[in-house]
C-alpha cells in the first residue's frame, strides 16, 4: 500500500523494516511495487507492472526517480537484469521479453522465444548466462551480448514447466570452482553443471 517499497539496514531483523520515503517531489499517488533488480553498477530499480512504469534509485541516499514504459504490448510483466541491462518479461505470454540498456529509456525485444510462452522466472546466472524458465515451453538461454535466446531443453521432460532457477557455485579445497544451474519444475528438480 501506499509507496510500496520498505527497507531495513539490518539484514531483515524483525522491527528493522520502515517505508522507504525517499521519492522525488514529482511522483504523486500510489505505488504497487511488483518486482526489483539490482545491477551491477548499484543502481536499485523497482517495476510496477500495474502502471507499466519502472522507478530507479542510486545508492543508499538517493531518491527514487520514475520512467514510464513505452512501446512494449500490455501483459503482465516482471523485472530481471544482466549485469546492468535491464529485462522486462511477460508472464501472460503476451508480450515476450525486452531489455534496456539505458535504464529504461528505450526498450528492444528479444527474439527466439515462441510465440505465446509465458516466462515464469528469470536468473543472470554467475553474470554470463540470462536463463529463462517458462509454462510448458521449456528452458531458454541468452550468452552475453547476444538479443536472441536459445532453447536447452537436452535432459528435460517434453512439455516441462520451469518454475524457479538458481545458480549456485561450489568452490573446493583444490582451488577448483564448478558452477550449477539448479531448476525447481513440474517433474521434479534439475541441475546442470554446463552454463
């Protein structure tokens, strides 16, 4: 309710949490906060999928700043991001995926996602790999620099809804790192060791 966003400064403690008041004088009304990323260079930004409009805020003592989204169909979107690109994903099926790399001036759309799927989660995995889950489609991948995904279903069941993505490194007392991409789906738990 109201501005939608609280914090705490002590790691979620119970009595920590307080509203976040921090808005620039311009905004007006209420906020319904649905989904954050945090890019790499610390720039905190928070979507509101109700309006269509993404607030950003840099560093601790900054103030929250508002850019309404143009030109992306309605849907029903959620915020990612990679390194400090923006990604907008559609779980309605709608609209797809897009991304910003000017924290939402301007909008692109991804290709090599079907028609119609809907993307039910999102990991920058290790900062290399966007992954992608989605309704019954499968599992999507996006390298780095690339704006087309690509499916990587081997070892999936056909028809396998993606409903959470983790990425997980594990490191070892011989200096040795393997990374893992874990996958929580309809027909039970993933892992994949090859990003």
């Amino acid at each position: 309710q109201g501005r939608g966003i609280i914090f705490s400064d002590s790691a979620g403690k119970a009595g920590t949490w307080e509203p976040d008041n921090s808005w620039h004088q311009d905004i007006s009304g209420d906020i319904l906060i649905t989904s954050f990323a945090l890019l790499d260079n610390g720039i905190l930004v928070a979507y509101d999928y109700l309006h269509n409009r993404i607030f950003n805020k840099q560093g601790v003592n900054g103030v929250w700043n508002e850019k309404v989204i143009d030109g992306i169909t309605a849907g029903k979107y959620f915020l990612s991001h990679i390194q400090n690109r923006l990604v907008l994903a559609d779980s309605s099926g709608v609209g797809g995926i897009h991304y910003s790399d000017d924290l939402g001036d301007n909008w692109s759309a991804y290709t090599g996602i079907p028609a119609g799927a809907q993307i039910l989660c999102m990991e920058p995995a290790f900062r290399q790999t966007l992954m992608v889950g989605t309704n019954t489609n499968g599992m999507f991948r996006l390298p780095l620099n690339s704006t087309n995904f690509e499916p990587c279903n081997s070892g999936l069941d056909a028809g396998v809804s993606i409903r959470g993505i983790a990425a997980k490194s594990n490191f070892y007392k011989n200096d040795k790192v393997v990374e893992y991409i874990y996958l929580a789906t309809t027909k039970g738990l993933y892992r994949s060791q090859d990003v």
